[in-house]
C-alpha cells in the first residue's frame, strides 16, 4: 500500500520559521504514530517513537527488515535516558560525557515496559545514541519521546547518505522525509556493550574510532564477525573468492550483524595484496568476464582509480583522507546498481581509524568473498 510522504527541504538559507515549522510538522507525525526519515551525522534514519509498537511496526515494514533485528532508540538530552535505561555505570557515563552527542551507540539495559518489544527484539537491553545533528536533535526534542530509527534503506540496500537515496528506497512507504542535505560521517554509529569498569566490546565498527574509545577505555574488544576473514593457504585460488577460514560466530551478540548488509546488486568481492598485484588482477579478471559478456564494476580510489578499464569505474574518496572514503561508500555501491554492473571487484583501504569501519562495511557487501593476491 502507498502512502502519502511528505517531504520537507532545509538548508543553510532556509528562514527560520520555515524551519520551525518543518521541525514541527514531522514532529507530529512521528507523535501520531508515522515513520519520518531524518538526517543524522552518520546515515539517514527511519524514525518513529519507541514507545509505540504500532508506529514501530511501519519501520519494519517500509524497510521489508526481519523483525529480530533491535533497533537504535536516539535521544536529544540525557535526561531522556533514565526513562529508558537502569543508571548508565561509571564507564558508560564516561563514554557519554566524551561522544555524545556523536556517533557512538551504547547496548544498556534496558527498564521493562519503556519501550515496544518491537524494539528491543525481546532483548532485556537497549540500544541508546544521541546524534550530533541539528535537525535530527531538534526533531526529538519537538517530538518529545526516544526515537527508534534505523538507517533509512530497504532492507539489504546500502544505507542513506542523501535525502534522494531514501526517497528511492522508501518513497510511499513512509510518513515524511527531512531533507537538511548530506549526512557528515557517511557509516553508522559505532555500536558498543559493556563488559565491566573501564572495559567495552565494539558490536559495530562506526564513526567512533577504536583508537577514540580507548581514550576513555583501558580495555576495546572488536567483534570478529563481520571484520577480514583470516588469510588461508590456498584462499586466493578456491573457489573464486570463497574464504575457507572464515567463520561467523553462532550468535552474533549485535543481531543485526548476521545479516548482508549493505549489499549492491551484483556480486562484489574484495581483492586484497601489494597494490600492483592486486590491480594486475583486478583488470585480468573484469576483462575475462567482459568477455564472457558480463557488466564490470571496479570499486577503486582517487589514486588508482585512473588504472582501470571496466564498465563502471568508481573512485570511493581518497586513500590519504580515510574520512573521504567512508563519506563515499555508500553512494558508490548505489552507483553499481544505478550502472548495472554485474560483477564488482573492490580494492580495500587499511584498516585502522575509521578504515576499520569501511573494512566491516566493505566485507558485508562482499558477502565475505575475498581473495588474497
Ligand atoms: O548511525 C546509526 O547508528 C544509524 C543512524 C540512523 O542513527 N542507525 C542504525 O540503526 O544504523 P540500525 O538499526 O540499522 O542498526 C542497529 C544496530 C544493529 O547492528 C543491531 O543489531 C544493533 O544495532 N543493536 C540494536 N539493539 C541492540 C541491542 N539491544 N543489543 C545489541 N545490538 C543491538
Ligand atoms: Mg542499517
């Protein structure tokens, strides 16, 4: 069925009580029981208020996302939390007091009956930021509860980074879109639980650096899933790309984690090596399979990108500015399918800083198909 979805443009020119009133308007459709889209620092999101199961229930059906994924609830002030959450820990608070607002979530448990269970999954915690975004701060408060919102996709599509990305994959399905241009970081949050003082396990690389959480925690755990497949003898040949070693854990402890994410349409594997071995493949196996008639897609960088003959080259941001890359993924994998590439093979970025991110990122719309060089 298709809805109405309003839609509400505001940028740097927009007079003030038009902005008022935009904020208003989307406010009260999301205090109505609607779905609003919204810019965050990180990607767009598909808000409703967390209380409300019905209203909640639309976020998991415009997405077309299973329903045992838990969703991200966004707050605009800290006193939103002690509605939500037990007393945040000393290491939490702290991880507050230095990110928030920003791009970190952190998993709390949660207090029974605060939120719909549509949220939470059934899960006795809850996932908790505070975005650093005007528009996006100004639409909680004015809307006056805890926001749930995932990112504004369909389910398995790369995440938003522009108010056009979620009028193509949800326009008619939701309530309204609040167009304020670009999100900044370009990832979602990075996305954290607490094991003790002092002490945090990333769920989800993000916007919020290893590197960063360490300086308010002694002790940062990464995940595995979702990170590199380890290097296995013989993983570069077998199975073109298939990756013996790689394993995911039984239970990822950040349900959404089990999914493919993120995904282009066609089939994507990374190459990983010296930067000339891994070009001198790359372009041996796009010509093969233009050849064999098949649509080429290489995901490269500023600095290679130029080296490349396939059907649909696409420069992600600038190896020297890790922060370019993560701002472009995203729109790159749209520009695929918008291509209709068939076939893609992706160059990777290194992996500290926020290029640990772009990795995770990179591996889930592989499918985990990596080949070593
Ligand atoms: O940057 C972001 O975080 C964006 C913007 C819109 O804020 N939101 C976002 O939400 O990415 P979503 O729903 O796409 O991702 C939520 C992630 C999933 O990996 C989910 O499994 C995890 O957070 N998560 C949510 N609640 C959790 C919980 N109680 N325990 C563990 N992981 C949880
Ligand atoms: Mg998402």
């Amino acid at each position: 069925m298709m809805i109405k979805t309003n839609e509400w443009k505001l940028g740097p020119g927009t007079a003030a009580e038009e902005r008022r009133r935009a904020i208003r308007e989307a406010a009260k459709l999301l205090r109505d029981g609607q779905t609003v889209a919204f810019p965050t620092e990180t990607v767009y999101g598909l808000g409703a208020d967390a209380r409300n199961t019905a209203a909640v229930e639309q976020i998991f059906t415009a997405k077309g996302r299973p329903s045992d994924n838990p969703l991200i609830v966004h707050i605009a002030d800290t006193a939103q939390l002690a509605d939500l959450t037990q007393a945040p820990d000393e290491t939490a608070a702290a991880l507050m007091r230095r990110f928030w607002p920003g791009p970190l979530t952190i998993v709390l448990p949660v207090r029974p009956g605060t939120v719909s269970p549509r949220v939470t999954a059934g899960l006795d915690t809850v996932a908790v930021r505070m975005p650093a975004h005007e528009t996006a701060l100004e639409l909680i408060a004015a809307a006056g509860c805890p926001v749930a919102a995932p990112s504004a996709n369909r389910s398995g599509r790369p995440s938003p980074t522009t108010a056009a990305h979620v009028r193509e994959d949800l326009h008619g399905l939701i309530g309204g879109i609040l167009d304020a241009g670009p999100a900044g970081v370009g990832l979602e949050s990075t996305v954290v639980e607490l094991c003790g003082p002092g002490k945090v396990r990333i769920l989800r690389p993000g916007g919020v650096t290893p590197e960063q959480l360490r300086e308010v925690c002694a002790t940062v755990l990464v995940d595995e899933d979702g990170m590199l497949p380890e290097k296995t003898a013989g993983s570069g040949e077998a199975g073109k790309g298939a990756v013996p070693g790689s394993k995911a854990p039984a239970a990822p402890r950040s349900p959404g984690m089990k999914y493919t994410h993120y995904a282009p349409q066609g089939v994507m594997q990374l190459v990983i090596g010296s930067r000339e071995r891994v070009r001198a493949h790359i372009q041996a196996e796009a010509d093969q399979a233009r050849l064999r008639g098949r649509r080429t897609g290489v995901l490269a960088f500023e600095e290679t990108a130029a080296a490349y003959r396939a059907d649909v080259v696409v420069a992600c941001g600038s190896l020297a500015q890790p922060e370019t890359s993560a701002q472009r993924l995203y729109a790159a994998l749209r520009e695929f399918d918008a291509q209709g590439a068939e076939v893609i093979w992706a160059e990777v970025p290194p992996n500290d800083g926020i290029g640990l991110a772009l990795l995770n990122r990179l591996v889930k719309a592989a499918g985990r198909r990596v080949v070593y060089v």
